[in-house]
C-alpha cells in the first residue's frame, strides 16, 4: 500500500458533487476503498446545470483578488485554496482532456462550453481507480456507530473507518440540494448557522405597466453600485424584481443590510461612458419642447428599457432640470424589498461554522466524520469562485482524512 500503510481503510462519501467526487479522487489515490453515495439517480446534477449555458470553471484573476472574493470566509478557505489554485484547476481540467480558455469577462470556460465531457472523463478515471458510486441512496443520519441509508432495497447501515460529508447546501432542492442533513448534525451538537440565499434575485415593487412590459429585458453596459463596490455588467428585469449577474455580485451586501437596516438599494448608472457633467451638458442641448423619451435618447443615449426604468424609479424626472438628471442617470437607486427564495438561489450561505470544523475539515464534536463544500458557512459571487472553493474543500478534507486515518492506524 502507498506509504507502507497498515490497513486499506473503508471511506464513505456522502454527496456525488464536485466536492465529494474530488475527495474520492485523492483518497483512492491514497489505497483508500472509496465509495460515494449520492440519493439522486446521477451524481453531480447541480454540475451539470451549471454547464448547460457554459461551465464557469474558475477565474483567471490575480490569485490574492480571487481569494478575497470570499469575505468572511477567506482566511479560514486560504490554505485550501493555496493547495488547488484557480492554475491547478485549469490544469486538473486538462489532464482529464477538457482544454480551458479566459473569456472576457476573466471567468474561464471548457472549450466544449459544457460540463457532461468533463463529468465523464472524471467519473471514468474514479471507477479506473476503483471508487465505487452508489446511487438512490439517500442518508438518513448516524445509526449509532454506522450511517443509515435508504435505498432501493429498504434501509441499510454501513460502517466505515473514515466519513466525508459533501451534501451542499440549500438553494436547487431539485437537484438534490435540500439541506436534509440539519437535523442529522444538528442532534450531535454541530454548530450550525441559518441557511440564506446567495448569488440570488430580489423583488422589486414594479409597477403592474412596467413590469407586463419590461419584464425579462436586460439593462446591458450599465455599472452597480452597493457596499460589496462598484461593478460593470448586465442584469433582467424580472415580474418579481431583479436578477442576473450583475444583481449576484451585490447579493451578500444588499441582502444583509435589508437584514440589519430594512431597507436596501442597488445604485445603477445608466450610463457609464460618461460624466455627470457631461451629461448634463448634453442633455441641456436638447429642445424643450421635445419629448421626454427623445430627449434621453438624444441626450444621454437612453431608450427602451433604460429609459423606462429611470421614468419608473423617478416618476417627475421629465421636469427635472439637466444636473439632476443626469445625476439621476448616473446613480438611479432600485430599492429592492427582500432576497428571491432560497430554493431561487444559485448558492446559499450560511451552514455548518467554522468553529465547528477543525483544521483538518473534521467535525470537532464528530471524530472521524468531515465536511466540505458549500455545507460549510461560506459563500462566494458567480464567476467560478464557488466551483473552484468546492473542489478545494473536498481536497483539502480528503488529505485531512488521511492524515487522521494514518494517524488512528499508528495509534496516535
């Protein structure tokens, strides 16, 4: 055995995704007998809807920026993503022959565009290295000293030397995604934060006109501003509110200040190629006795949907005078009401505190059971943070794992 190791150890991983599948490929690399269990009928559908419209892999960024995207969560993420930078995953991604581009934005996409070439060339090299995927198994909870099941079969308990739990968050209960795990962690004394939406749409009180007309248009080449900074992008206007991109870069922020203040904007600036200033030059060129509509359009490049939502968030700026228009168009505040449901939601923060796992990714009130991935309390924006951070819990727990199952087997 790799190491001169006393024993073949028996790992269970529970949860087929990203984090699970990674913690099985450098376990069974180990000697390790691995094998995952999923409940859905394929592992790691979250995935693969998230490649469908291009796999956001990871970001091509300066790696001390990508690794501050996680807020509060960075300094406890930093030595796992030290050991599997954004670099390492485009070249973990090449190895199992999907070639990797930086596309404009930074983020960094398969040249395919999608995930199921990917899956099937990892899911091929597991089985090559004899991890063993069990499917419709759904985890009930602990059974005393062994994890209860239900399968296809009925009930069953399995024993293991060493356990992972990879069982994701809250948001997509479709793809399996259901948080079911609570009250299994939550009876043992696992410290456990409430679950919140992230990477999320919000509402907005639309007006009945302008929501039945406007209503998944896009605002393209605009800027938003809220206490997370100030970012270029595109969003829709949704019949509830707001969604997109853009809207999930300002999630966390305007999300937690609705928590601790009630209220909450998002400031968007219409029209970022140009000052104030500017503007207000422009716009005072216009004809008095020219519409409204024709003025933006001539004077500050705004029609369609853009001129729209500056008319629904200020409904008297027809007789606005050109500084405070053009003020407007600048810093056009969208006070939005509450997040989307969480079963919305792209991610989810909140769930299993730092305080709870150790160094190791160990649960500290369960020796011998580990976590990873997105179970844990972090979050990220979209842009290939949370796939990359996903892949780097579940190494970093499976050399954890190891670690303390070599550390058992020597008696220490």
């Amino acid at each position: 055995m790799p190491g001169g190791r006393m024993k073949r150890s028996e790992i269970a991983i529970i949860g087929g995704g990203p984090s699970g599948l990674m913690a099985a490929e450098i376990l069974s690399l180990q000697g390790h007998s691995v094998t995952v269990y999923d409940s859905m009928p394929t592992v790691a559908r979250k995935f693969l809807l998230a490649g469908k419209s291009g796999l956001n892999i990871t970001h091509s960024e300066d790696f001390q920026r990508f690794a501050d995207r996680f807020g509060a969560a960075s300094k406890p993420l930093r030595t796992a993503l030290d050991a599997f930078t954004p670099t390492d995953v485009r070249a973990w991604a090449d190895n199992l022959g999907t070639e990797t581009f930086v596309g404009s934005s930074g983020r960094v996409f398969p040249k395919a565009m999608k995930a199921s070439p990917l899956l099937r060339a990892w899911i091929k090299r597991l089985e090559a290295q004899g991890v063993r995927i069990l499917t419709r198994h759904r985890w009930l909870g602990f059974d005393g000293q062994a994890l209860a099941f239900e399968t296809p079969d009925g009930r069953k308990s399995v024993h293991s030397d060493a356990t992972l739990l990879a069982l994701g968050g809250a948001s997509y209960p479709r793809l399996g995604s259901v948080a079911g795990w609570l009250a299994a962690l939550k009876g043992k004394d696992v410290d456990i934060a409430d679950f919140r939406p992230a990477n999320c749409g919000f509402d907005v009180a639309w007006s009945d006109p302008f929501r039945e007309r406007f209503a998944g248009e896009a605002l393209k080449s605009v800027t938003a501003k809220s206490a997370a900074g100030t970012f270029p992008g595109e969003f829709v206007i949704s019949r509830h509110g707001i969604e997109g991109s853009l809207v999930y870069a300002h999630a966390a922020a305007l999300r937690d200040r609705l928590a601790t203040q009630g209220a909450a904007a998002l400031t968007i600036d219409l029209a970022p190629g140009r000052s104030s200033e500017r503007l207000a030059k422009d716009l005072a060129r216009q004809d008095g006795k020219a519409s409204f509509s024709n003025r933006l359009r001539k004077g500050a490049g705004l029609e369609g949907v853009k001129s729209a939502l500056l008319r629904e968030i200020a409904p008297d700026a027809a007789r606005a005078e050109p500084q405070a228009l053009a003020d407007l168009v600048k810093a056009l505040p969208i006070s939005v009401l509450r997040p989307r449901p969480i079963t919305e939601a792209i991610s989810s923060a909140g769930g299993i505190r730092w305080s709870a796992v150790d160094e190791s990714y160990m649960l500290k009130a369960l020796p011998g059971v580990f976590v990873a991935g997105e179970m844990i309390d972090w979050e990220a924006p979209t842009g290939g943070y949370l796939l990359t951070a996903c892949f780097a819990t579940g190494r970093a727990a499976a050399r954890g794992m190891d670690a303390w199952l070599q550390q058992s087997q020597n008696g220490g």
